[in-house]
C-alpha cells in the first residue's frame, strides 16, 4: 500500500450494496484515494469484509453509521443509498465536500418530473439547481466544476451514448425512438426481495414495468437537451439471468437521407478520443465483452426496413452504468486523468 | 405400457438433436402413437439412451441410418434434420406417410424467397406446393387436411401468434413493426458450435444476425398474408443465457382510435377457446412459467409513446417453437384431440 | 378435467413455496386426487396463480388461511410448512385424515436427537411414535399402514438410497462414510434470504453448515438403522448455481472381499423392480438427467485407493427429494399404484 | 502505455484458447513485460481482437504461427498448448529463453507415470529433468533458478496448497485423504465438445473421471514429497455450471492428538506471509470470491467424525488454477516482487 500523505480522503455512504462494494473494489486501487469511511447502518461496527468477504483482503476501515462520521475530515463523499433517502443526507453535508451521488435523487432537473415518478416532492429544491447530470463523455464541462454530480441511471447511461450526438447532430428522427434494454440482476441492488432469488431469475427472461420505468423520464431529459425540445421513447427493461450487464438494443429512423453506416461514422467521430466509449467498426456488442470495465461498446447496423437503424450498446452495469463513471466523474470533478483507476481489462469468460 | 395395436406408428429422423429428444419425450406419453424408428446417421447402431441418457429409461429403438428404415411399415414421419437437408429427403418417402417436417425447408411458400435466404434452389419445389404452413391457431384447417406440415420456426411462432389477429382485424398498421427476440441457447441445436459452448454464453447477452436473420422472411409471410399486402419487419434475435425460451417484445403502432386495451380484448377474443394460448387479463409474461409447455403466454401493455402499444409473447422453444407444435400438428392432422399428449404443466423454477 | 365424483381430498397446507408448487404440478394431473384447499397464511385470499404464474391455467381453489380450512371435507393433508411450525398443526388435525408431512418436524424418532439438532422440545411426541419415515423404497410397508408420514429429507434421501442396502448386506463399512452433497437453490425453499438472491450464487460455488447441517442426523438415523448399530457419517452440502438437483457422492470403505463391481450388483438386485431407483451399468449419474422427475439415478465407481469405492446419486431435490416422494408415500398409503401421477420424463435440456 | 524500453519480451504460445486470453489479460498491465508475440496455427493472420473481443482494445500483435516466430527476440515463453503436443516445442527452443509451460507435459517428473497417463512416451525426457514444478509457494527456491517451469494442473493446485504443510508437518494422516473437486467449465478449455455445450452444462452438475482423471497422479506426486513415501489419494472432480472457479473439499485423518483447530493453525502459520494463499479464520471459502484472482482461501472444520477434519480450498482455476500462477512464477524466475501484474481484486458479483 502507498502511503497516505496526500491523498484526497473519501467517505462511501451505503457501502453494504452492490454499488458500494464495486465502488470500493475500483478505489481500492486508486492512486489518489484513501478511503477513510464506509458507512452501512444496519450493519454498522461490522468488518467490511464480512458483508462482502471477497474484498477481505484489503485494509478497510469498520462500517460504522452516517450519524458517527465526521465528515471534517474527508473531501469526498460518494452516496450509494437508496432512492429517495439521499437528498436530506446530502443537503447536511459540510460545504466543502464533492460529492457524486449513485442514486435517482438530483438526476431530474425538474422537480416536478421527480415528484412525478418518484411519488414524493423533492426534498433539496435549491441543492437540485447546483446537481449536475454525470454522463461525463457528455457532460464533462459542467462535471469538472460541478460540487455535486448525480451519476447517471445505468439504463439511461446505456441509451444516451449511442444516442444523444446522433440526435445532437439531427442524424435520427426524435420520434419513435425504442429502446429495449436487458440487465442483468445485480441492477436490483442487494435487496431482500423474492423476485431476485435465484429460483426465481435462473434460466428465464421477461420484461418488467413496461411504460413506467423511472428511468425513462431520465433518458428524455437527456435526449430532450440534445434535440432541443421535448422527446418520448418507449422504453422496455428486461431482466436476464446473469449477473452484470446491460445490453440495450436501439430502433431509430434515419433522418432523411442518412445511413447506418453514416451514423457509425458520426459516433466513431464522436467518441474518437474518449478511452471508454467503442464504437465497433462491424458486428454487434455483448455484455460479457465489458464485464468488469468501465467501458461501452456500440454497434450500429442497418435494419431490413427502409429508413431504419439499430444501435447496439452494451455496459457493466456496476461499472461505466454506476461506479466506474462515478470514479470517472471524480476524476473529471479534481482534474485527475479521467481513466485514473479505471484501466481495467474485461474478465472473459 | 399400453399395448401398441392400433397405434400410429411414427418415425423420427434427426433424433440425436434437441428437437428430436423432445418430440421423443412427448410422443412417449402420446396414447394414439409407437415410436417405432429413430434415425441419427453419425451415432446409427447406438441405443438412444447413451445419446440423452434422461430418456434411458424409456422403451425405445436404437438409432439406425435413414436409408435403413422400412417406412412402408409407418405412418407419420416427423423430420428434425438440418435446414437445407430434408427437402430432397421428404420428396423420397412414400406418398402413403404423413409427415411434419421441423427444419425450415418447406416453411417459404416462395421459392425465389427461400433460395434468397437459404443460398440455394429449392430441391423439391412441387412439394413446396402442396406444403401447409403449420401454425395451428391460424391454420387450423388446411393442416388438418395436409399431408406435408411444415413447422413454424421457433421465433416465427412468437411474432406471429400475438400479431396476426391483430394485423386481420387492421388493429396495428402494417409498418414499422418492431420484434426484439431473446432465446435461450437450445435454439442453436446441439451443435459444435464455438459460440455456444457454455463459457461463451453464460452472464451475459447480445444481439446476433440483426437485419439478415433466416426468421425474417418467415415471419413477414405470415404477416404479409393476415395483412393482404407485403410487410416489412424489423427482426432482432438476441442471445440469453438459459436453455429454453423465446421472449419476443413487439412495438407497433396503433390503427387509429385504436387502444392497447382494445387489442388485448381482440386478442382474447380471438384465443379465448384455444388451449395453448394464454392472453394475460394484465402484466407481462416470462419464459419461465411456459417451460416445458406448449404454451404461449401474451401480455399486451400502452406504450409511453402515444398511439402505440407493447405486444410481449413467451414460448418454450422447444416445444410450442418445435416439437410440441409438431406433436400438436400431427394431432389435427390425424384428427385427435389437439391437446392430446401435450396436458403439461410448466416446469417451475 | 375429469369428474371429481370418488376421488380422495386433498388440502396442502403452505402451498406459496417451492415444494407446494411442486406437489399442485404433480397432483393436479394425479386421477385420484382432488385439490380442495391450499393455504398460506400471508397469501391468504389471492388466486394461486397470482402466487405461481406458471400454474396460473389450473383450475384451482384460492389460497385461504389454515384456521379456515373445514378439515371434515378432506381426505388427506400435504404439510409444507416452515420447519418447527408443523408438529402443533398436525397434532390438531382431525383423527380421519391421512398426513404426509414435508417438514423435517416427525422424520427423526428420537426426539432428544430433535430437541438437540432444531433447537426447541418437540411438541407433539406421542404423535412422532406413530409417524413413519417415509423413504419409500426402504419403508414401503409401514408407509402402507401409517397414518402420518414423514417425509425424508432432499439431502437424506439422496444418500441413504445408495447406502442402505450396502449397509443391510454388510458389503460397506460403516465407519468413516462421507458424504459430498450439491445441492440447487430449491433446497433453501422460497424465502427472503440474502444468500440466495441470484447474483450471490451465480457462477460459483461454497460448502456450507459443515459438520453441523440438520440432515446430518437424519442420515445417521437411516444408516444405523440398516447397520443395527450407530453410526456417524461425514456430511458436507454446497449450494450450485443451479435450481434444481442433489448429487451426493459417496466414499465408503468395502468390506473385506468386496468389490465396487459387487455393489453394483447389490444395488441393481436390490432395485430391480424399482420403478424411481436406477442402478446405472457403467458410468456417473447427472442431476440434469433426472430434473423434474421421481427418479434417483446412482452410479458406482472403483476407487483409485485399494479397498474404498465411490456412490453417486442424482435426485431432482423438489421431486424425489419432496414433492414426488410424497406423492408416492400417499400411493403407497392408499392402495394406489406407486407411479400413480409420476410418470414423468426428465426435461432436459 | 508505458514505453518498452527495457522490459522482457515474452512470447504467448497457444493464445487462442482461454488460459492465453487469461494470461494476456495479466501480462497486458504487467510493468516488466512487453507482449511481442502471440502464436495460434489454425487462426494465424487474424488481429487478436477478433478472437477474443473483450481485449479489442488493447494494442496487440497479430496472431502468427508457431514456425513464424522468431525467438531469438524473446526473453520469455509461456506455452499454453494442449497437452502432448508440448515436449518437442518446448525442446526445440533456444537455450536463452526462460519458459513456463501451463500444460501437463513437464508436470510429472516420473516419465513412466507420464506415459501411463497421458498415453505415450515421453519426448523430452531430458529436459523434464530440468523442469520445475512450479506451485509457487512450496518451490519458490527451485523456480527462481529455474529455467523451465511446470505451471500446475488447476485441481492439484486447489489440492495441495492446503494439503502439503500439513503431511509436511505430520498433521494429518497420508492414508484415505479424499479430494472431492468441483470445477467451473473454462477448466476444459474452449474446444469444441458437445459435452460443454451451454445446455449440456446449465442448470445441472455431475461427477466425471472418477478413479482415473490425469490430475490424480500430480496430486499424488506433490502429496508423496510431502509425506516422504508413495501417497495414494482419492480424487474424484465434478464439473459445475459456472465459467470459473475450483472448489475443493478435503477429508482427511487427524494424526494422533490432532486438531481441526490445530490444522488451521499450521496453515495460518505457514502462510502468514504469502500474499496470496488466505486461511480463513472461520468458515469455509467460495469461488466466488477469489473470482478473478490469483488468490487461494483455505477454511478448515472440524467433522462430525471423530479424529477427522475437512479442508476446503476455492481458486479462480484461469488465475491461481493457470495463468496467474504462470505470471507469480514468471515474477520468481525474473527475481521480480511475486505479486507484480496480480494486484488483483475479486469481481464480485
């Protein structure tokens, strides 16, 4: 272990879920990062390693309770709470700290769209107006000065990177746009709930909350700011039985006059320089391909109807959809190299 | 046992593949048929029993080579070889036997439609025409009158069963028909395949012949005709880790006036006396409660998107997709109860 | 549906597990059986299929809480409740009905052994001397007589097949047995535990309850029983990525003279006229090979140790190791032909 | 990337299979190493990137065949051939490079045990007496001069790192020492066998090779230098359906006064110093959490039975199993700290 001297000191708040364990396995390795606190309430005074024993290797501070922490002494706090508990405990942090927040909580600029969906008023109006939205490939401007980031749904991470520069660049039609997206379990958090029991998940597939996913509204924001006016999807989640991965296959129609292979080629200048994002230069993408990485792989292919494209994307939920981009974010937020414990080679098979 | 006297006597060639296993585990139990000849070239002169042991401790024949089959001694033949193999095969066999063919060789009403997608002329086109297309809900009547079915494909089967009443009844336009597909890996066959072996598959999912899959076609002929006029589809299969099941998510556009409540009714409507089809009064179905039934489950769900709804249709592919369709159609065929030798319930978890 | 005019009654008591499940897909086709109640106390008033989709086509009653089941108007009774709730509900049943209970609460009849290995008194022990350990097989005549059946564990039943006409015929020692048992999720039932949400079993594998796992107990109970004496036997469980399935593989020492060609020919004259007992002729039994019927396949292997020799048994935990069992103790209790309603095949893949 | 100036330039022979992707996942990041060639006959000329997507994004050299290497610009090779094939490459090296071989051609260093098993002579007889078995943490001395290492089988790794200290120490009786091994399915390589197929391998686990897997007699080999005297030990592997992972379960005879307690002392004290060899304090190891690493966690209980213990080892079988191990050894040969390149954390879930 390197020594500690200079590092910036970071808290995980929620650190017994699967966003928190991914987040403490990727900053573990961080060079200039010294996790100092892991908080879990229910399960606070335990070792770390005996919530989640295959980082029981590493030297980690005891979870203890947000209650007990003394945030003075830390400059960065990532949330991996549950939605809707996360916008008090952020508003009484000290102003000195960054903070990158995992959950749904600032990602909808407007608070009445929240309140909508997620069946609650806002509960931190004036912080909201300061959150910035983390799709760092897109947003990294605002991210590099940002105090608060809401790091994106990992859905919507999925369909806003093929998306939003073909739509920025008027290459697909903003109407019609259907993404059928397919996640793997851990998606569903670590949560005690029969539907993600084994039995329950193991050798089949289905859809879920069809029309009504939360992260619909949140992909419309973003493809609403890149079209410049309000836009619909239709939006589908699947659950598969695996245990990272979200693969989201993508039906536009071409604006006129466009093709498939002119909107690889927009991608493939898009995101030339962007270590994360591949745009493939044939063939489609598979989960299994980014397991474990931050990165998302695209595919772009012709349909069989006129006027028609599929986008392909592919992303570790737990990493570039959760907390590789909120690594990534922090980067962009202390003006580190954004890839600064983030070169991860996908584990295959 | 029950003595075999007036049984129909079937052969089945291709037995050594997934399909064939399960034709044999329903024809087994199928009170009106013996099993009397199983064919499987490269393992001819090996007891069925060491080729899928789960079936050992059945009666049953040993594999032999098909040019040595006596077929003047059956009646039904039902062919499980490769694509493009059996049309030359199901041309050779005596006018007297009965035969319902599951590869997708007579499944192209259109000759010039099957050399474009299979790459070769057709080998037996005169048979072609006397060929009923064996969807059994839509096409009840001429299979019962046909003497060569052939058998749906295992995707087709998932479009085509939600949509066709729907595109008849002019409830959904025509265009911009959208079928996302999952299934599971025994869509394959037992092949040796590098992309099937179980560490390429296993956590994770993609999508795989987009625009150019052979289902394509077979889908728009059953669609083209309940619509009187040529249609169009946008077919994506995909991949998932398990072994059974088709999950097809199908995005359409509404006729105009037209509710997605309105097309759950015509659809349940339309099943309400058929067997296998389950139209769900709400929710979406999963691949996992039709496991091992010859089930299909429909779920009908608004779209976000006005005007447009969320057809979602589960089978097991292995048998409403293959071999418990074919037992089905023999059954009209022969004038027996449909539901003969098919009473079965969903294997769950 | 047949008509219901003569057949016997049947209430399951805790029908929203597994088990439960499992026995509604086995009786609902059993022509002596009819369905009357199911209970489940915190389901109470849904439909069953509401609870269990894939079952959603039966004809079945609603889900009612046992203090509102008329017993009167039943035959026999299918207990599937939590381990220690069973012994006061049974004891409270009507005299007339015939009980099998799936719980381990009556399969130990010693009940100091009980008492030490489940924590608490038994609660009814004049009604544990009347209870017969239902592993058919073994015990088909006292099955036949009894009024309350206990049946075997999944784990039990998996090794004490193999072992106790070994045992019987002196052919093995009975000191240091060891078993190595793996089991599918099932087994842990269909509660909310940590532990088995999907992705903390996918894609690896860990023992577990070593050297103090309840079923221990109930191995020895069976094995002394055979041996006329005591005996204690090493048993260690894994949880597999998998739903379903119990391999148990067995090392024992041979008697003096013995061979591992010997116990295989014990075993196959033991279970000759076995219809669920397959004695295999070469080779290892596979779980996938038996999944969803009554069967338990067992195979026999020459150690590479001089004097020792290896079992392996595959069950499917729900069936043979529950659901199907009980149903074949009930056979067994009222006259019935043993394969009344288990004439299942594998489903496989 | 860092620039190559002085670092070893090693040659990966065999890349096409999956300890080479394991093996180029590792070194790709190892700062000592410069990947200069990768070999596979039957897909020379073709980027790596293709047969192995998930490392695209690496800078690698193309795929050449073996007779197209010029190994005089080599400092280092790492054979991961199939067995049999490896003894006449390996022998036909330049004397300059140092090797370490993952496949079983030098890991007997009997060569009449060799021919027994492995079917045939031996074809480097005098270079086997050179070679090195390489289980790092008992031959860390004899690797570091070595020239050509041996990298273990996965199983015999899984087996001995618990088992050595202890006959070493006298701990345990050499007689009846029983290793019932599951592993994941990358244990057979990506070969084209039906028997891996994706549903020939889900949902289900059996025992294979009993009494006569090859890995048998390496055990046995390390376990007799232990014990000082020919050690014959029970072995019996089961493949289970996940892609990685080894989980091996030991019974074993206490010696006289023995302890399981003891054991885990001897263990927790012989490798107190080893970064990667973890005893468990209590309970017993998952493969799921060393998943990715060159980890092993070893836990000991007591048995039930009287002056009886069981072991239980769990390793990732492509890291500590193949080619981690291959990189810890290559560290040792190069006088390189023995953790470079695998400063890795489990990938949980």
């Amino acid at each position: 272990m390197p020594q500690m001297g200079n590092r910036a000191r970071a808290a995980i708040l929620g650190a017994s879920g699967y966003t928190g364990a991914e987040l403490i396995r990727l900053l573990a390795r961080h060079p200039h990062i010294e996790i100092r606190t892991l908080t879990a309430d229910r399960r606070a005074g335990e070792p770390f390693g005996r919530v989640f024993p295959h980082l029981a290797a590493l030297s980690l501070p005891d979870l203890v309770r947000i209650e007990d922490v003394d945030f003075g002494a830390h400059d960065i706090v990532f949330c991996c709470l549950p939605h809707g508990t996360t916008q008090e405990t952020v508003a009484a942090l000290p102003e000195h700290l960054k903070v990158v927040d995992l959950s749904a909580d600032f990602r909808l600029a407007d608070i009445a769209t929240y309140a909508e969906w997620y069946g609650h008023a806002h509960r931190a109006p004036e912080l909201q107006k300061s959150a910035v939205y983390g799709l760092t490939e897109i947003k990294r401007g605002q991210v590099a000065r940002a105090r608060l980031v809401a790091n994106p749904g990992c859905y919507p991470t999925s369909a806003q990177l093929p998306l939003v520069p073909l739509i920025e660049a008027g290459a697909v039609e903003v109407r019609n746009i259907i993404v059928d997206a397919k996640s793997g379990v851990t998606g569903a958090g670590r949560s005690l709930r029969e539907d993600i029991l084994f039995p329950e998940v193991q050798d089949g597939i289905h859809a879920y909350g069809i029309g009504r996913h939360r992260h619909a509204p949140e992909i419309e924001q973003g493809l609403g700011e890149a079209a410049g006016a309000p836009v619909t999807v239709s939006f589908t989640p699947h659950l598969a039985p695996m245990n990272r991965g979200i693969l989201s296959t993508i039906y536009v129609e071409l604006a006129d006059g466009e093709t498939a292979d002119g909107l690889r080629e927009k991608l493939r200048s898009r995101y030339a320089d962007e270590p994360f994002v591949h745009v493939l230069p044939s063939g489609a993408p598979a989960t299994r391909h980014v397991r474990g990485t931050n990165r998302c792989d695209i595919g772009v292919a012709a349909d069989r109807a006129p006027g028609r494209a599929i986008l392909v994307s592919a992303i570790d939920n737990l990493v570039k959809g959760a907390s590789g981009q909120a690594v990534q974010n922090m980067n962009a937020m202390q003006g580190w190299e954004e890839t600064t414990g983030l070169e991860l080679e996908a584990m295959y098979p």
